[in-house]
C-alpha cells in the first residue's frame, strides 16, 4: 500500500505535511484517523499507521505475557505511547513534543512508506543507520538474498 521515501521538514510547531500521493488513500482507508507510536524494534523512529491496524498490533501486543520485562517494554512502547492523529484541513499531522523528544527527529525527517505503515526518522539517524546496516547486509543477507529474484 505504502512505498517510497519523502524527506519532509517539520514546522515551528512539530507538524509533517503528509505528502499528496498518500492523503486520499489514508482519508479512505482510515477516515482520516491514524495512530502514532514508537518504533517496535528502532529507537530514533515512529510509526504511523491507520488505527484499524494499531488496533490489531495493540491486541497481539497486549495478549503477551506481562511476567516477561521485554513484553512490558514492548507494551509500553507500542501501546502506552501511542496516540491519535488526524490530518488538518493542510495534510499535516502534529507529532507530540514528547514523541519528538523521544526520537530525536528534528526540523527534518524522512517518511519511509513500508506497506501497511509509514516509519518516521531523524534524517541523520537514519542515513547512520543505513551506513551501519550495509555491513550487516553484506555478511548476513547473503543467503536470505540468494532465494529472492531481484
């Protein structure tokens, strides 16, 4: 559903202008209402997605045993941090000075399209990030790489 990367500069008062080609699929899919929380498994990004799917995320979060500290975390992450978004009458949405803090994004992020949600990084942290990662890939994907047709 969602692809592609859009590099988006936050105004004065923490809101992303969610880019054109998106805004009528989301008023469809979602009725303009979209949850934003942090990254499951990423410290410096959130995610966006429609809250039918946090919905369904939120579920499968909270059925994990709380005994576990990792499952906690997780819950507090995903489910304790959320909140809900809608865009204004301009295609932009507000994200919380606390989500903001919480990231480190800055006057410029990048919105990464990934299916189902969007991801949203500081621009430096994620271009750190994809520096660390091609060496990852190089040694790891090889053989998960080797099934896939290119």
């Amino acid at each position: 559903m969602f692809f592609g990367e859009t590099t988006i500069n936050l105004d004065a008062k923490g809101r992303l202008a969610i880019p054109m080609r998106y805004r009528d699929a989301l008023k469809e899919q979602c009725g303009n209402r979209m949850v934003l929380t942090y990254h499951a498994f990423e410290s410096g990004a959130l995610w966006l997605q429609s809250e039918k799917e946090w919905k369904r995320m939120r579920k499968d979060v909270m059925a994990l045993p709380n005994r576990k500290p990792y499952n906690r975390s997780l819950q507090r992450r995903l489910v304790g941090s959320a909140t809900v978004v809608e865009m204004d009458g301009n295609g932009r949405i507000l994200l919380p000075p606390s989500l903001r803090d919480g990231t480190g994004l800055e006057k410029k992020v990048v919105l990464l399209g990934m299916d189902y949600r969007f991801e949203i990084w500081n621009e430096n942290t994620l271009n750190v990030r994809r520096a660390e990662e091609v060496a990852d890939l190089s040694e790891q994907a090889s053989e998960d790489l080797d099934r896939l047709v290119l």
